[in-house]
C-alpha cells in the first residue's frame, strides 16, 4: 500500500555525467566556508502524511463499495425471509387503515421472531398516530413502520474497530455447537488482513476432532499464523500461548476460537471464565472483544444462548449468521431491544465476502416492500 513511497532510479537528463561535489564542502556558488545541507534520507514526514492519508482513503473508497454491493446482497438474501414475505403480502394491494391490518402486522411480526414484547411496541405506537390521523395512506403507515423497526437496530449497529494501541487486539469468539465459529473466525482474518492487520489465530476448539485442522487450513488459505496443541489440549493453555507469541512477533490481532458449547452446560461456560482470567493475567484488558457468534435461524432461542454467554464471560459484540438459509428475520430485533449489545457482523451465505458489516438500513429496506404493490 506504500508503492508510491519506493525509490525510484531518475532518468538521466544528458550522456554526461553529473558534476558531483565532495561531501561536506559547498555547492558552486555558495559563500566561502558554507557547507553543503544533510543529505536526506529515509521518508519525510510529509511523505508519512501522504502515506497515511492515501491507505485511508483506500479504505474509505473500499468501504463504500463494500456497502453499496452488501446493500444488494442483503435485498436479496433477505427478501425470501418470512417477515419479508409477510409484510410484502399486506402492504400488496396498498390496504385500507384500520385495526384489522395493525393485528396482521402485530401477528407478522411476532411470527418472524421479532418477540411479543418489541411487536407489541411498534404496533401500540402504530395505532396510536393511526386515532391521531397522522397517517394519510397505506404508504404513510408503511414509512412509520420502517422508522420505528429502524429505531430498534439503529443504537447497536455498531461496527467493530480495531484499536491499534491496544495491541495485539484480542479477540475471543463463543457461541453454541453449529452456528459456524469457525468459518466466521475464517472470514474475519481475511476481513482484517485486507484493511492491513496482522494476525494470528488461536485454534482453542480442541474438543471438536476435525476443529484445529478446519482453523489451520483457514490459515493457510489467508496466510495466517495459527497457534495450537491439539485435540484435548487445554482451551485457556492454548489461549494464553497465543497471547505470548502475538505479544513477542508484534502481531496486531489475535483471534482465539473456542469449543461450541450449550449453553446448559455449566462446566463448559465456567471454562470461558477461566480463558478470560488466563488472557487478564498477561494484558489486563484481553480479551477486547468478546464476539458471540448466533445463528439466525434459532430465533427466540437465541435470547436463552446470549443470556447465559452473557452472564459467562461478557459478550461485547455479535455476528448473525446464516441469514440465508430459514431464517425469519426477526431475531435482530428481540436481541436489540433485550440486550443492547453491538451487531458487528452479519453472515448472508458460505461466500468470504457473505459476512457483511451489520447495516441497519439496508436490513429494515430489505424486509418492507420497495414500494405499495411491490
């Protein structure tokens, strides 16, 4: 990314060479007893500055990009999700106002795991500015809906930074058995690897047999550094060699993968506890992220999985996967308003590109219909 920093040989102007001067004495011309400036060498600091300024605008110009294609890719992923249909089907025919289609949007909603509680919500403020005849058409209703489920995602759409004076930035993923820890871990170090990190990952999912070879050949494939001890070796051991030798090479990331786990299992949540002390003993503040990884087709079930990862170590970010597949849809919602915790990531398919910074506009415009009709 620092191409344009590399010296480059300069064309001579003639077939005769330079008058070159003896080092320390002064140029022709100068006054008697002058010297000659310093050579310069190595990189300005404006040629730092330019640096800078140019990787930057790189990774704006990407991340642009980036949002206008993940904006497609979530209309089109999630336009098949039930509550798209749902709403798609009641707003069709562009309805009449009235309390019969407030219910049908309720019973949409709590249909596609938004959760009774968050419904309940919207429609009450729905069918209040309905009596207060602020709505004048199916379409003005509509765009009220569109506000109000954007007010739920909007507060946690939060994207995850990585902090560079905090570094190596530990990250520590959980998350129950399937919901693809493991993949995602993948996507991630590709992800960070493209905005100019380096990375390691931790392969501490040593209770899954095929789980260490699944991260390492991630690593191969993306160039990665992957530390592990194999099958049953001790998750917070192998944690915490990780942690000592991303310190040691000066790596910027660490990503540790951990065993999926049920939630009911006490045993194997108290082990999370136990790899957060072990990363504390040797940087306080590790892990700086802890991203719990759920899968969006087990809806309300969800919320019993975060609630107790939560309680367990302190989740700090989320990422929502398989989003293409059953999902409803609604589940982001009911985890918003219960927990308030970042959405960080989205998973839309199998694809390295398929984990999308979570947008809560483009989400919203993807389950309601463009336009009445639609």
């Amino acid at each position: 990314m620092f191409e344009f920093l590399k010296k480059k040989p300069v064309a001579p102007t003639s077939d005769k060479p330079a008058p070159t001067t003896p080092a320390g004495s002064a140029p022709e011309g100068a006054a008697p007893g002058a010297h000659a400036p310093p050579v310069a060498r190595g990189f300005s600091p404006d040629d730092l500055v330019r640096a800078y300024s140019d990787v930057q605008a790189e990774k704006a110009a990407r991340l642009e990009a980036e949002k206008a294609a993940a904006r497609v890719a979530v209309k089109q992923t999630l336009g098949a999700s039930l509550l798209a249909r749902s709403l798609g089907g009641l707003f069709s025919g562009n309805p009449k106002l009235s309390e019969d289609l407030l219910e049908e949007i309720e019973t949409a909603l709590i249909s596609a795991d938004v959760g009774v509680g968050a419904s309940a919500d919207v429609v009450a403020n729905l069918r209040k500015r309905m009596k207060a005849r602020e709505f004048a058409d199916a379409a003005a209703l509509q765009q009220a809906l569109r506000d109000d489920l954007l007010a739920i995602l909007k507060p946690i759409a939060v994207p995850l930074e990585i902090d560079a004076s905090r570094a190596p930035f530990v990250i520590l993923t959980v998350g129950v058995n399937g919901v693809g820890k493991t993949t995602t871990i993948g996507k991630l170090a590709r992800r960070f690897q493209e905005d100019g990190h380096s990375l390691m990952l931790a392969a501490g999912d040593t209770f899954r047999a095929a789980a260490v070879e699944q991260l390492k050949i991630w690593g191969e494939r993306n160039n990665v550094v992957v530390i592990s001890q194999g099958q049953n070796a001790d998750a917070a051991s192998v944690a915490f060699d990780a942690l000592q030798a991303a310190r040691s090479r000066g790596f910027d990331v660490l990503i540790a993968d951990t065993a999926g786990r049920l939630h009911t299992q006490a045993g194997l949540m108290a082990e999370l506890g136990k790899i957060r002390r072990v990363l504390a003993k040797l940087d306080p503040g590790a892990p700086h992220e802890v991203l719990m990884v759920i899968d969006g087709t087990t809806g309300q079930n969800a919320l019993s999985q975060l609630r107790a990862f939560h309680a367990a170590v302190g989740v700090t970010g989320l990422v929502v996967t398989k989003l293409d597949g059953s999902a409803k849809g609604g589940v982001l919602f009911a985890l918003a308003r219960e927990f308030n915790i970042p959405i960080r990531f989205i998973g839309l398919g199998e694809k390295l590109e398929d984990l999308r910074v979570f947008d809560p506009e483009a989400f919203v415009d993807a389950l309601l219909p463009e336009r009445l009709g639609a």
